[in-house]
C-alpha cells in the first residue's frame, strides 16, 4: 500500500478509537478528487443521515464537484438534514485527512447552519 495511505490510515485508526470511547455520534467526511461524500453515523455505527456529491438534485446545480464550492453545498445540505432530525451535536470525523481546503470549507459551512462540533 501506499506510505501516504498508510499515514492516513493511522489517523483514522487514532481518531476512530476516541470516538468509540467516548460512544459520539459523527459527521464523517470521506474526499476523492472529483466528489465529496458526508454522513452523520450514531454510536452504534448506523448510518442516519448522508448527503455527497453524487445526488442529482446537487449534481446538476454544480459545475464541478470536486472544489470547495461543492463541499460548502454538502455541509449546508448535511446540516439541514441533521437539524431537522433533531441532531445538534456532532463529532468531527474527517477520515485522517487534513483540515484544510474542501473538508475545512464543509465544516465551517456546518456550523454556519447551526451544528455543534
């Protein structure tokens, strides 16, 4: 595999376990280079909301999917979705990558709406 890869992976592993402590209900984040996927997961690991790149209702709105501009309509999506199931407080999962760029812009959209981190 690959070492940066590898790098990632240990920073998901380190965070994941803190989460699983501490029983958190979480915003994951997962990026490629032309989407970015988002899903809130109770602590019993089941899916309760998601919202990416790939639906067609957000899809046909973008020009490019893979920029901040897209991440920025993925977390105010996500954060909607959230409020109105009545899930405030999250923890932030961004899967081992850095906080900078598209995960960054998702998370400050996030909060703008109202979710707490």
């Amino acid at each position: 595999m690959n070492k940066k890869k590898n790098i990632r992976i240990k920073r998901i592993t380190k965070s994941r376990k803190i989460f699983y402590k501490l029983k958190a209900t979480r915003l994951v984040i997962h990026r490629t280079s032309r989407h970015i996927y988002a899903q809130i997961i109770s602590s019993t690991n089941k899916v309760l909301i998601t919202a990416s790149t790939l639906e067609k209702n957000i899809n046909k709105k973008l020009s490019y999917t893979g920029n901040i501009e897209a991440a920025i309509v993925i977390g105010k999506k996500i954060a909607k979705r959230s409020i109105n199931k009545g899930i405030m407080n999250i923890s932030f999962d961004r899967s081992g990558f850095k906080y900078h760029g598209r995960i960054k812009a998702l998370a400050n959209a996030a909060r703008d709406l109202g979710l707490q981190f």
